[in-house]
C-alpha cells in the first residue's frame, strides 16, 4: 500500500467517524473544530477540504441538512414569498 492509499483509506475512515457524530444527537453541541480533531483530522482546514471533496458541501452545510435545519429555513422563506 503506498502512502498516497494510506492516506485516502485514513481520510475515509475519519470522514466515517466524523459524519457519525455530525449527525449525532449526543454531539449536536460540538462545535465542527471539535468533531474534525476527534475524528482524527490535524485541523479544521483539512477537514473542510476533505470533506467538500468527497460530499461537495462544507460540514456545516452537511449538519444543516441532516438536521432539517435548512429545510425549516426554506419553508420560512417560501412563506415569505
């Protein structure tokens, strides 16, 4: 396994780890920062890249939408209209 792999099979099992407790209701109060270095990540930074590269949105995006949060927001904007 070269290190190229080894890194893509670590970011992979850190992003598995991370997105658990995104969508967790236990750490709903942990800030992104927090959950990216309790997954493993060396910074909130490299998290975000990662993460965008392989879901396409920023985790706080990710959280929003998992959470109805952002559904809920577009619902109140529609009744505005």
């Amino acid at each position: 396994m070269t290190g190229n792999n080894f890194s893509a099979l670590m970011n992979s099992l850190r992003l598995a780890d991370a997105v658990k407790m995104l969508r967790s209701e236990k750490h709903n109060h942990f800030t992104v920062e927090e959950i990216a270095l309790q997954a493993g990540f060396a910074s909130r930074q490299v998290f975000y890249k990662v993460f965008q590269q392989m879901y396409h949105c920023t985790p706080r995006q990710y959280r929003r939408f998992d959470t109805g949060e952002l559904t809920q927001l577009l619902h109140d904007l529609n009744k505005t209209e």
